[in-house]
C-alpha cells in the first residue's frame, strides 16, 4: 500500500500522528519570549505597517465626515424609511457582533475544552471581539437619531420620572451587549497582566518601562497569584460561554419577537449563534493569514491552527446550512400560511432574490471546498475562502433584514430599498475604524500571549526527582 | 510608613521549573514557610510545593454574581411593579420571564468582574513596587524564562548563613540577597 504523500522528517508534523505541530520544535522560554515582544519592543516599525495604518486611519476620517453630516442632517441621509425603518445599521450591527463571537469562542470555550492549540490566536482573536463590539456598539446609537441622548436606554433616576420597559428584547440588548462588551475588555485586558509584566522588564526606554509596568500592576509571577490568576481565567471562561451564546440569541430575539414573517421564528437563536461563529473564524482567518505572513510567526501561528479553524468553519457553516433549510422547510412545507410562503418565495425570486442567491454560494455552495485538506492547507485559498464566508454572512443579515421588510403583510404598504452613499461609505468607514484599531493593537500590545506559549513547550514538563533533568533554557 | 531595610529574602535563581519544584519541596519540608516561587507562566506544582493549595477567587465570583442577579431582578420588579407601571399589550406588571434575560446578563457581569478584581484584590495588586524589583536578574529572568524561589527574611527559620548554604544545595544559578 501507498504511504501518504508527505515528508518523512518534516519537522513541523508530529511524527506518531501525522499531524501539523502546534508551535514548531527547537524553541524555548527565552526564544518565544523574544519573538513576541520583539514586534512590540522594536524601535523600528516596519514600514509596510505605517502604510497599512495610514489607510486604515484614511477610511476612519471618511467615517467621521460621514458621522458629521449624520449628525447634522438626521437618519434621513440613510436609506431607512418606513416600511423598511432597520436598514444598513441594524444589518452592520448583527453582522459586527456576530464578528466578535469568535474571539470569545476561542479564548473561552476552546479553554474550557482544553484545546492548546487556540493559544497562540486567542490574544487577537478576543482584540477581534472588542474591536467589532465597538463597531456594532456604535451602529444602535447613530440609528436612535440623537446619539446624544443614547444614555436614556439605561435605568438611571432621572427628572422626567421615566424608566425603561423590561419586557421588550431592544432593552434585553442593551444588557447583552454592554456586558459582552465588558466582560471581552476584562478578560482580554487580565489575559494580557503577565505578558505586560514582560514588556515592563524587556523595554529599554523610559516611556515603555513606565507604561507598561503601569499596565502590569506590579506583576511579579509569584505562583500564589498564578493559580488566583488561573482560577480566574477558568471562571471568566466559564461565564463568557454562556455570555457568548447568549448575546446573539438576545440579538435574534430583536427579530424572533416581531410578528414578522420571516422574523417569527424559533429557530433564530441558534442560527444567529451559529452564524456568529461561522463569520468571526471566517474573520480570524482574515486577520491571522496576513499577521502571520507580515510578522513571519509561521512557528507560532502553524497549518496546524489554519487547518483547525477551517474545519470549524465548515461546522458551523453546515450548522447555518440546516438554519436555511429549516427556513425553507417551515414556510413552503410546514407552517401552511400564505404569508410564511409568501416570504420565501419573495426571498428567493422577488426583486432583491439576487441577494439570497449570493447568500446561498458564499455560506453553503463554495465552503464545502473545506472538507478538502488542501484546501484547508492553503493559506492563500483560506484567506479567499474567509473573506467569501464574510460576505456571505453579511448577506444573510441584509437578507434577514431588508427582504422582510421590503415586502410585509399589506402590498400597499411594500417598499423598496436602495442603500445611499452614506449607509455605504459608515460600513466602510467602520471596517477601517475595526483595521485602524487592530494595527495600533498589534504595534503596542502582544498579540500572542508569552505564558500561554510558555506552558505549552516540552521544557515546561515537571519532571520527576529519578528522571535526569533537560537541558537549560537555551 | 516607616520605612523599612535590611534584608528581604534569599532569592535562588533555577533555569528549570523542575529545579525549582525539587527546591520548594525540600525547603517547604525543612520548616520554611514565608517563602513564594516566581515563575514566568503558572506552574501548578510549584504552588502545591508551598503548601497553596485552594484560593477563595471562586467564592468571590460566586457572591458577584447573586449580587448581580438580585440587582437586576430586583430593580426590574421595582421599575415595572411600583416606579414606572406600563401596560404593555395587557402583559402583567410582575413579567418575570421576560425579566430573566437581563438579570441573567448582569449575573454574569457582575460575577465576571468581581473574579477579575478580585483576583487583583487577593493578590494585593495593583502593586508597582515590590523589593524583588531591586535584584537585577529577577527583572531580567522571572517574566521570560527563569524560576525563582525566595525565602523570606520573616521566616522564623531565616538565618542569612544557614539558608544560603541550603539554597546552594540545589546548586541554583545563583542565590542573592535582596535588600528591602
């Protein structure tokens, strides 16, 4: 019988299990160390980053001129009117925070799972999460038309004797999201204690040693504070798990709750949570191919990790695939309401029908070219891939969104929606706002946790008083 | 705060966590028991060789998270019952399933804060200086790749000949003093 084609001392596959290596062998405490901080410590800044954050800051300053004259002029520059009031910003917002889903996914439930290989993409994958909660955060306030007064969404005392009504899903998400958007800042932001601890002892100019040892609180590796730090992680994980799941089965709510067809589903919650997790690895894949080409980390960030992330892309891609089924299954053969199969019918040959089709080959037709190894192998044809799935799953939100709406129980009442110049130029404005973020995040902060690292190297093995000891460090 | 001076500990330097584990067993055995490891990522065995082996991080993120739980609740059923009473849709005033949704968010967000903060408070940090800062090759080595084991000048077996000789019995990188 044929072996398999592949090499036989190739040092990045494990050679009882044929698998891509998490980190590549040779390294040590001290090398990992210094390949990490050493992006962040340089005094040299890569020219190639100055570029890409002189366009991303580019695309921010397009934003704010479109925020501006939003401001001045009202919702109305946008395309929203009745009967289609959730136009872009709503379809942004689902598709931000899904977005952010992923990050939470790895950092959290892959260490509940004690998955180790999710160490080397967790620190960016959770700067992923907080950078698009700032994107979607910022899609509900610019929508409520004053921005300046978004403050009443919280129960606070105020003069007017006013307070909120708790039985409505909007106010349901005003909670999921500001305590999603919390909790990612803390865990990410604890995450990071030791590894600024690091920088602090590392950096050689003042301004460095005192931001960071700042930033650091004082951290010093006693093994008391590692095992409350530790604890910690677990249970933080361990919330952000059900957080997670929650906040877009809050989100569907938003919709699921209505008496739209369309909308009044139950299968919402855990399609949109599937969905969320299907466009945040999508996203991760997006950032982590080029990161990892730019920086050279092919020894921290291996196929390995690549490999993993596809194939939980096309999971949770076949998850979002049965959603669309059911979909499909409960308005043309199950609920026997004209307007159910109405809805489907519009979704698919109305006059938007073009956008369910593109749905359709991005989220389902052309990710089954995952179930191929090579496929998954190659970092270039995954970027490809990530950046489909990403339309793709922007689309089911537009689709959600606009077609329901577009077309609802009283043909006298239909509409139509053509997006403006200003609902396209936000969109773009916050994925540069999202790019600008990530590069200062990555230029300051270490994008790949040093401990975590650590811990998953051979030397870091306790070895017993009869066993002879390794060799030192490096 | 007077300030204080004189010796802080003894601080063995070891480039091997397995090192350190064998050192902190034996010292911990021979009677020492102000003394800490320093590790540049969390070594668990390290930590039962000095005898810590349960912290209280869970309770506190257990007692978090009720607080926030009867805080949403609570201040939901006070809204809609006696503050704010709306009839929505003929829906009761005391909605409490719609009322779970909420509450549950601030359960976790306030359970996740007090395990951040706490976690901060038990440790006694934010904490900038710390006499360990004075050793230079503590600096250099406990954030990256040694592992540190310091016996504290308050131990009452602490006697700065006797427990030099011991540390150097682990033959370590090296032992220094560190001065407060």
């Amino acid at each position: 019988m044929a072996t398999k084609d592949v090499p036989v001392n190739d040092p990045m596959l494990d050679p009882v299990t044929g698998e891509f290596a998490v980190i590549a062998p040779g390294h040590t405490f001290k090398s990992v160390t210094e390949e990490i901080s050493r992006i962040v410590l340089t005094p040299h800044t890569p020219l190639g980053w100055f570029f890409g954050f002189a366009i991303a800051g580019g695309v921010v300053l397009m934003l704010l001129v479109a925020l501006t004259w939003l401001f001045l002029k009202g919702v109305g520059i946008w395309a929203i009117t009745m009967p289609i009031a959730w136009g872009f910003a709503i379809v942004n917002f689902v598709w931000w925070i899904g977005i952010g889903h992923a990050g939470t996914l790895i950092s959290a439930i892959l260490l509940l799972f004690k998955q180790g290989w999710r160490n080397s993409i967790n620190r960016f994958a959770e700067a992923m999460t907080i950078f698009a909660v700032v994107c979607a955060g910022m899609f509900p306030l610019i929508h409520v038309g004053r921005p300046w007064l978004g403050y009443w969404l919280f129960p606070y005392p105020n003069s007017m004797n006013v307070w909120p009504q708790f039985r409505s899903p909007l106010l349901w998400d005003v909670f999921a999201v500001s305590t999603y958007a919390t909790i990612s800042v803390v865990f990410w932001y604890m995450g990071m204690i030791p590894d600024l601890g690091t920088l602090r002892d590392r950096s050689t100019s003042r301004i460095g040693q005192f931001v960071y040892g700042m930033l650091a609180v004082g951290w010093r590796g006693s093994v008391r504070h590692w095992m409350r730090y530790e604890t910690a992680s677990l249970l933080l994980a361990g919330l952000a798990t059900p957080l997670v799941l929650s906040v877009h089965s809050v989100i569907s709510f938003d919709f699921a709750v209505a008496l739209l067809p369309g909308w009044h589903t139950t299968i919402f919650p855990p399609y949109f949570v599937a969905g969320a997790i299907y466009s945040g690895f999508a996203m991760v894949i997006t950032l982590a191919i080029p990161i990892r080409k730019f920086y050279h980390l092919e020894d921290l960030i291996t196929m390995r990790h690549l490999d993993n992330m596809g194939k939980v892309m096309l999971a949770t891609g076949l998850i979002v695939a049965y959603g669309y089924s059911t979909e499909v299954f409960m308005s043309y053969c199950y609920s026997a309401s004209h307007w159910e199969y109405f809805m489907m019918w519009n979704r698919m040959f109305g006059p938007m029908g073009w956008s369910y089709w593109v749905l359709i080959t991005c989220n389902i037709a052309l990710p089954q070219l995952l179930w191929s190894r090579k496929f998954r192998q190659n970092a270039a044809l995954l970027f490809i891939m990530s950046l489909i799935v990403n339309s793709g799953m922007w689309f089911e939100r537009f689709v959600i969104i606009v077609t329901s709406l577009t077309r609802d129980y009283l043909p006298s009442s239909w509409g139509t929606y053509r997006a403006t110049r200003w609902d396209y130029m936000t969109f773009a404005g916050t994925l540069g706002l999202f790019t600008f973020l990530f590069f200062l995040f990555i230029r300051f902060l270490p994008m790949i946790p040093m401990s975590e690292i650590r811990l998953m190297l051979p030397q870091a093995k306790i070895r017993a008083e009869a066993e002879p000891l390794p060799e030192a460090g490096d | 705060m007077p300030v204080r001076e004189g010796t802080y500990g003894l601080l063995a330097e070891f480039d091997t966590p397995s090192q350190l584990v064998r050192a902190a067993k034996s010292a911990y055995n021979a009677g020492y028991r102000r003394m800490d490891c320093f590790t540049p990522y969390a070594v668990e065995e390290a930590a039962e060789a000095i005898g810590f082996h349960r912290n209280t991080v869970s309770l506190v993120t257990l007692i978090g998270g009720l607080l926030g739980l009867a805080t949403m609740f609570g201040m939901e059923t006070w809204i809609s019952i006696w503050a704010f009473p709306l009839n929505i849709a003929g829906r009761p005033y005391y909605s409490w399933p719609a009322f779970v949704i909420p509450a549950y968010e601030w359960t976790i967000l306030w359970a996740g804060l007090s395990a951040a903060f706490g976690m901060l408070a038990l440790c006694g940090l934010p904490q900038p200086y710390h006499p360990l800062f004075n050793a230079p090759n503590f600096r250099n080595g406990a954030s990256s790749d040694k592992f540190f084991l310091c016996l504290e000048s308050t131990d009452p077996k602490f006697d700065i000949v006797a427990t030099r000789g011991f540390l150097d019995g682990f033959s370590p990188v090296s032992v220094v003093e560190v001065e407060y």
